[in-house]
C-alpha cells in the first residue's frame, strides 16, 4: 500500500556490510522478501530507491530486474536517488 496504492510495494532500505557483499546475501535477501510481498496477490510493481553514487547498487537491482523510473531525485535526508520498479508477473 506504498503511496496509498495497493497495488504497490515498497523495499525501503537493503544494506549489507562491505566485508560480506558479492556473496549472495543481498540477492537472497530481496528474492525472500519479494516472495513474502507476493503472498499479497494484489501487488503488481515493488518500488525501490538508490543512491546515485553508489553504481555497484544501481547494477545489482538492474541484475535482480528493477529498472530506474526516475531521474535524479532530492529526498528530504539529501539524499539523491533514482526512484526503482519492478513489475509483477503472475
């Protein structure tokens, strides 16, 4: 219910320690994350955020399938981040 859509889910924050990245953790988290959001069956799109600097960040969610929606974004924090979506099929 991201943004008062129901149809829509939010991944608000995935970090992994440097020492531990490149070893699968962070895609396994996202893939167990993204099956629990798909017990809801009226998701159609998972959203996400990530900082534009960090373009290691940017690859892996491209490699687990979300595609930038957003130029450069000014969050309240600032932040500057590229808004993310991946759409469900089922």
């Amino acid at each position: 219910n991201f943004d008062e859509n129901p149809n829509h889910a939010f991944l608000s924050l995935l970090m992994v320690a440097k020492c531990q990245r490149r070893m699968g953790i962070g895609r396994d988290v996202v893939k167990a994350v993204e099956m629990e959001i798909l017990k809801n069956h009226s998701i159609k799109c998972i959203l996400a955020g990530v900082q534009i600097n960090n373009e290691s960040a940017i690859a892996f969610w491209k490699e687990m399938g979300y595609k930038i929606i957003s130029g450069p974004e000014l969050l309240p924090d600032t932040t500057i981040v590229y808004r993310l979506k991946k759409d469900i099929k089922k």
